[in-house]
C-alpha cells in the first residue's frame, strides 16, 4: 500500500505577525506532517523563521512558488493577496484568506469555525474553495452570544470592541511605538498609519488620511457576525470599535440583555465550554496582556443589578489574542477543506 503523499502548505506573508503566528500553530494541529512552505516578498527572502521547533527559510513569492500547493494562507497584506489570488486558484489550491481581500469574491465563503461556531454537517462548496477567515472580534462575539443563546434566550447585545496595533501588521505597531517615544521626548510624532494620536489616547475615529479606518472594521465585525450566527438574525447586536494605544490583544466590553432574569452563576454556566475561560469575580480582570499566548478567550461577567446578583442585565469583559484566535479559526478551515480532499499532491 502507497504511503500519503502529505500535503503541502503555503503561507503567503509568512514575515507578517499572522503569518509567524500561523506557522507556530501549524506546528501543533493537524496539518503538522504537511510540507510547509513559506512565501514573502523578496525583501524577506532568506530569513530564518520558524515552524515550532523547526527552522525554515522564507523563499520569495512569485507564482511558481505557489504551484504546487495543496493549501495556501494568505497572511500577508490585502495587495498581495489580490495579487497572488489568481495563481492560487490555477494551482488549484484551496485557499484561506485571512487578510479579507477576497471576501466579495464570488467563489469565497465565510467561515467562522473557532470554538466549534459551524456544526460540521455545513460544508463549503469546494469546486470553488477559497475560504475568508472570520474576523476575530467577531469570531469572539459569535461564540458568547451563540453560547448563551442556546440556554438562555437574547433581547439585545452592544459591543464595544478596542482595536489593538498588532491587528494590522508590524507597521502600525511600528507607528505607536514611534508615536510613544516621540511623545515622551517632546517630539513630534508619525502619523501615517493612524493620522491621529494613538499613544496615550483612545478615540472611536482616525485621521481622515488614516490607511486603517474603523467605521469599516465596525461594519466587517458585524458582517462576518451575522454571516456566522445566521440563525440568531432575531438578536439585536450593535458594534462600536475604539482605537486603543495597545500593542497586541483585543479586548471587548458586552452589555447583553436577557428575555427573563438570571444569575450571575447561571450566566456564566450558559457561557461556559470549550474556547471560553471564565474568570471569577475574585480575581483579576481580563486584560490584553494575561490573554497574550493563551489560546482561549477570557471572559468575566457580572449582573447589571450589583444589588441582588440576579437579573436579565449582564456586563461581560473579554479578551483574547487576536493572532491565535485568526490563526486557529484559519487553520480550522483549512483543516475542513482539507477532509474534503484527496490526500498528496494538487488534484
């Protein structure tokens, strides 16, 4: 008997945050034994990364380098993929996009399967199989309210979601670092990611000459919720994203209102399962920084009504990495695509 050829995965953008967080990830999923191939522009050429305990080179990109490719990440930026979309597909590879180039493709699926969010009995038409990886916050919110629904019915929810650097590439988080110095050394500070002050400040909009703009992050989290909780359409979910002077992590604060009153302790039984850490009143709050290397979402929460502990008003405040989140949603699909393909090379 022939032995399986094992698949072999690319991961475009593979010097970006995401993509080194998704070749540590692959190192311990299914898709460990596959031959991993990582792609980058030419200035990245040649560095050493890793994949786990292995240590591979980055080989530039260009589009024979993706042929032959049974699956490939696009962890990079949103040019590259649209650049690089095409000889994926004539490679007939699968793809998963996690940089949201692609989401208005017609051949692109949305797929939200982090924390067990999609029953697997949904399966994607793959004669087109390219995948768009959900949006993390959005993944986040998915999973509580899907949790809670299901034992104890939603009258409403408003989210409020606080954007970290690390969510758009090494670049922007070059700019508040630089932002901080400058500020601290009474200087002037860069602007060209944020057109706007982030260090040391908080604000619900950015520059308008801002290359990231968070009225479209907000509409992308709602987006990819509904898509992903389509039969929760009843549930009213209002989103609101602040642009927060951290580094890495997102952290979000939930007001959920309930159909009938609750306990504390009956809530957070509702939360509870696989993906989701509770975290008691007694202890510390979640924050970006004890969420940073943890692959669950923290979560602690508390009745509106401080006074009796019961009723149909709940405050929660989550956390959570905002890399391993996106890397394990993405690996997830991968992994689905994966099932429902001949094993060894491209088809």
């Amino acid at each position: 008997m022939a032995a399986v050829k094992p698949y072999r995965v690319g991961i475009v953008g593979a010097a970006s945050l995401l993509g080194k967080e998704l070749a540590e990830t692959l190192a311990d999923s299914p898709l460990a034994t596959s031959d991993l191939v990582l792609l980058d522009a030419e200035e990245a050429a040649g560095r050493l990364s890793s994949a786990g305990e292995e240590a591979s080179f980055i080989q530039k990109l260009d589009a024979d380098a993706i042929s032959g490719l049974d699956i490939v990440f696009f962890a990079g930026d949103a040019e590259t993929t649209r650049t690089y979309f095409s000889a994926a597909r004539q490679a007939n590879a699968s793809v998963v996009d996690l940089t949201y180039a692609v989401e208005n493709e017609p051949e692109a699926i949305l797929r939200g399967l982090w924390g067990g969010l999609l029953p697997r009995t949904k399966q994607p038409d793959l004669t087109t199989p390219a995948v768009v990886s959900a949006h993390p916050a959005a993944l986040m919110l998915a999973l509580l309210t899907r949790r809670v629904r299901n034992r104890l019915p939603i009258r409403t929810v408003a989210a409020t979601f606080f954007e970290p650097a690390s969510e758009h590439g090494q670049s922007a988080m070059d700019e508040l670092h630089q932002q901080t110095v400058s500020l601290l050394s009474f200087q002037s500070i860069p602007r060209e990611q944020y057109d706007a002050q982030i260090a040391f400040n908080m604000v619900p909009a950015l520059g308008d000459a801002a290359k990231l703009k968070l009225s479209a992050i907000r509409e992308r989290i709602l987006q990819h919720y509904r898509a992903i909780c389509a039969e929760e359409a009843a549930v009213n979910v209002t989103v609101q994203v602040v642009q927060a002077p951290v580094f890495h992590g997102y952290t979000g604060a939930i007001f959920m209102e309930l159909e009938q009153p609750a306990t504390a302790r009956e809530f957070e039984a509702a939360a509870q399962g696989d993906r989701i850490d509770l975290v008691g009143a007694e202890s510390d709050p979640p924050s970006n920084l004890s969420a940073a290397g943890q692959a669950d979402m923290l979560m602690q929460a508390r009745s509106a009504d401080a006074e009796t502990g019961r009723g149909a008003q709940f405050w929660v405040w989550l956390a959570a990495d905002n890399l391993k989140v996106a890397a394990a949603n993405a690996i997830a699909c991968a992994n689905e695509l994966q099932r429902m393909r001949p094993h060894g090379s491209v088809q």
